[in-house]
C-alpha cells in the first residue's frame, strides 16, 4: 500500500537537523492521532526506572501497537514530539537516540522537549504521535 505521507526537506534551512522540516498528506487521508506513548508494560508499571534510552525504546513498542491498532505502522507517522523529564540536553539527546534509530530513513518532523515531569511514576520519556493512512 503507498505511504500517505510526504516528507518535505528544504535546502533554505540548515543541514544539521536529523529530521524533515515539514509533511504532508493528501486531503483523502485518514488521521490518526495517538496519546502520548508511555514507557509503561502491560500490567500499567513503568519500564526502565532510571534509564531514558529503556524508556524511549519502550515508549517506541507501545507506539507501534497503537499504531498497528489503528491500523497503521511506523512508516504512516507525520510528526512526533519527544517528551523528555529532565534538565540536561545528554539525556534529550539519549532519548532522541533511540526514537531516531527507530524510524530510520522515514525521519518525520519532531520535537525534542525537555519537561519537568511526566504523568506516570518514575517516567522519564513520552512520545506523541500523528500518523496518516489511505484506506
């Protein structure tokens, strides 16, 4: 089935960043919009206490189960925002480590954000989501 998404890259912005600029998607697309994916296992504990690439992997899992639920894959994602409980830039970059390697060549828009705290108990990562598919 052909990808819904487009990603748009510019050379009028700068090179550095490791993710298009912009996507888009026809109007025939179906959106999907996911909850914040939280490092958590099936039985509701947090996964990875202490370590953020533990996290980001597992918030990265359960992403693509919603993901697979709504009929979808990794591949259909528009745009991410990485949520990140903590101060120093070390373990954003960690996290984003993770998520990055994990969509490979299909390296959507994102944002990185460093937070003061996430809802979950000993939760340090958080990943949102859009994703599009045609029907």
């Amino acid at each position: 089935m052909p990808s819904a998404v487009t990603l748009v890259r510019t050379n009028t912005l700068s090179a550095t960043a490791e993710y298009a600029y912009a996507a888009t998607v026809p109007a025939s697309a179906r959106l999907i919009f996911l909850a914040g994916s939280c490092p958590l296992n099936k039985d509701g504990t947090t996964a990875g206490i202490g370590d953020y690439a533990a996290q980001a992997a597992k918030a990265i899992e359960n992403m693509c189960l919603a993901l697979e639920a709504a009929g979808a894959g990794i591949g259909d994602v528009i745009s991410t925002r990485i949520l990140v409980a903590s101060t120093e830039r070390a373990d954003l970059v960690t996290a984003w480590g993770v998520v990055r390697e994990a969509f490979g060549e299909h390296d959507v828009p994102s944002t990185l954000m460093g937070v003061t705290v996430l809802g979950y108990e000993d939760q340090l990562v958080e990943l949102e989501a859009t994703a599009a598919i045609i029907d």
